[in-house]
C-alpha cells in the first residue's frame, strides 16, 4: 500500500459533496468499465440546496486509461516520431520532405528508394520502409486496444511510454489528473480524472447514490437511471472515498486552470532564433 498523506478518508453517508469519490458513475470512452466520479459541486451549494445538478468528474482505473487515453497520446506522440524520421531519412538522401503532404510514406519510399537499388541506397529503403511499417501499424490501431495490442505497442515505443507515464504522474499532462488511490482502504494501483469531461446527476439521484443505490432489477428503473449511472462495473453506487483537503482544492485548481486559461499566438520562429544575435553579447565581451 502507498504511503500518502492524502489518501482518501471515509465518506459519510448520505449526500455527496465536493470531493466525494462514488460508484457506478459513466464516462463517454468507457462504457464498459468501472468508472468512479468525483463531485466537483460546492460544499456551500450542496449544503443549502442552491443547484438542481451535481456536477462531477469521471475517474477511471490506470489500467483502462491505458487501453483507451493514454494509449491515444502514445500513438500520437509515435505517429510524429515517425513521420519526423521519416522526413529526416528523406532529407539526408536530398530529397524534399514536402512530397508527405501530398503522398502516402509508403508511395514515396517505394517511387524515391525503388527496389532495384543497391548498396547505400538499398539500405537506405530498408530504414525508410521499417518506418513506413510502424505508421501504419499506429495508423490502424483500434481503441481501446487489446491487452496483448497495447503490451506490444508500449514495448516498441517504450521510451515514450515513460516520459508519458512520468507527465502523468508528475501532473504535467494536461486533461488529466492522477491519484493513487480513491477508495478509503482500497487499491492503489492508480487512477486518472478525467478533467475535460464534466458530467451530471440530478439531485435526486445524487441523493439516491449519496444514501446508496442498488442496481435496479426492473428494466424501467435501470432505463431510468440509464442517462446518469452506469452498473457495468459495479451493482451498488454508493460514496467510496472523500478526499481531503488540500487535495480537492488541488484537483479544482487543476481543473479551473484548464478550462480558463488563454492561448496567444506563438513569437514568429524568425524572430525566436534571432533574439540571441540581437543581445550582441558575445561582441561586445570581445570587445
């Protein structure tokens, strides 16, 4: 079991509140899985009945996260890997890499390197095809992927499966926020809020869920709850954990920050290379 200050204590029964981790909640990329929410609603509003909806955050296990977003990023962030060796290997033979923009990798390796090439430039097209191989293996990559897929995809680009793992957990990964653990006394084998999707309960369903709510066995009453809760991993939503303060209000602030901050436009490239020549630091120490 981690040694964490802030794990998760033991919720109290019968609301939830900013903070409260439950059960059986959805998430639009996880149907099929256990999914956990954590009520983002305020205290103040939940204690004098101010909001009609609770608000919450999906949160998922590592391991699906895995299957499904993180697999997502790795194959994005492979996907440019690629292609950039591929424009690399293109240049260094004298060719222009704008011809990607326009044709596939695997018609301009094979027009660009033909297979009557020998000696330099035959090895040049057995480098360039192992790359075109890849990208379209990432290219046809079904998610959620297959356990045995996903093993061997963060096997071939282990090193991006470990800086991606270590923004996760050092909470540089933008949309994401990772916890240890959410149950009180439960697993710590690590899950991840989903910060961009913000959900909601009606109140009188987070009552039901706050007070616990036991999977309908009636087919009304389940179309009912539908919408709101999803059973497939878990036959009673109920409050699982409370986190504790600070870290609610850290989670908070990661999610205000995500969604409030503003983008500006990039320096012109132009002038970011020459903003050093302009300081004309090394002249003037020679001088």
């Amino acid at each position: 079991m981690v040694v964490w200050s802030q794990k998760p204590q033991r919720p109290v029964l019968g609301t939830l509140s900013q903070g409260t981790i439950f059960s059986c909640a959805r998430a639009e990329d996880y149907p099929a899985c256990a999914v956990r929410g954590l009520t983002i609603t305020a205290r103040c509003d939940v204690a004098h009945e101010k909001t009609r909806i609770f608000s919450y955050l999906p949160v998922v296990s590592l391991r699906d996260w895995w299957h499904m977003d993180g697999l997502s990023l790795l194959l994005d962030r492979a996907q440019r890997e690629q292609m950039s060796s591929l424009r690399d290997t293109l240049k260094t033979a004298g060719h222009s890499d704008s011809i990607l923009s326009v044709h596939s990798p695997r018609l301009v390796v094979d027009t660009l390197f033909p297979e009557t090439n020998v000696g330099a430039q035959a090895k040049v097209r057995t480098r360039a095809l192992a790359i075109v191989d890849a990208i379209e293996e990432i290219g046809s990559c079904q998610l959620p992927a297959t356990t045995d897929r996903l093993a061997k995809l963060c096997s071939t680009f282990s090193k991006l499966r470990r800086v991606l793992m270590d923004e996760l957990l050092k909470g540089k990964l933008a949309g994401f926020y990772f916890l240890p653990m959410v149950e009180f006394d439960g697993p710590d084998d690590g899950f991840v809020v989903l910060l961009r999707e913000v959900r909601h309960l009606p109140r009188s369903v987070a009552r039901a869920v706050g007070a616990g709510l036991v999977k309908p066995l009636d087919e009304s009453g389940l179309a009912a709850l539908t919408p709101h809760l999803s059973f497939a991993g878990d036959d009673f939503a109920m409050p699982i954990g409370q986190l504790p303060s600070p870290l609610t209000e850290h989670v908070m602030q990661s999610f205000t920050i995500l969604f409030s901050r503003i983008g500006l436009e990039d320096l012109p490239t132009v002038y970011l290379s020459e903003v050093w020549e302009r300081l004309d630091i090394e002249k003037k120490a020679k001088s």
